[in-house]
C-alpha cells in the first residue's frame, strides 16, 4: 500500500485518484488503497451475492486536525464485486453490520 505524505494529506484530503463511491469495484478500491487491513464476512443478500466489508486502518491516525479521508479507519461494505457503502469507524464506536 503506497503511503501517503502528511503534506499531501493536508493539501488533498478528497483526492479524486484515492476516491472511492458506491458502484467503485474491488479491484478498484485495492489498486486505490491497497490491501485492506481486515476483511469482515457478512453473509449473503436476497439473490445470493456475498456481503463483506474492507477494514481499512487510519493513515494518520493521531493528526492534530480531523482529515476525515485520513485520521480515521475506513469501513467499505461491499455486495458482489462492487461498494454498496462505506463509513468511518471511531475506535470506541461498535462496527454496525
């Protein structure tokens, strides 16, 4: 996973080529993000297409200021091959399923 720089982090914090939107595949969001950290099973939807969510750690988890794209872990649930959702996860927050 290519690391990004503080000062690219403050400078670029909705960055289009690390953007990741619902309908964003997951060949794309690992070319974009690299490897997840954590990958959560969540079972299967009405049709039978595999639930599970990437778990991302926070780049610059201890930044003085809240760089929302940076300073927190990532959560992106995907349905299939594709991103049906994605929210940050506080450390003291339950992950919702």
């Amino acid at each position: 996973m290519k690391v990004t720089t503080t000062h690219y982090a403050l400078t670029h914090p909705l960055s289009t080529k690390t953007m990741v939107t619902q309908g964003t595949s997951k060949d794309e969001v690992i070319e974009k993000w690299g490897e997840p950290s954590e990958v959560k099973e969540l079972g299967y939807d009405d049709m039978g297409l595999k639930k599970e969510a990437y778990i991302y750690n926070a780049w610059f988890p201890h930044a003085p200021l809240d760089f929302r794209q940076f300073s927190r872990k990532k959560c992106i649930y995907f349905t299939g091959n594709y991103v049906t959702g994605f929210e940050d996860i506080d450390d003291d927050k339950t992950e919702k399923k």
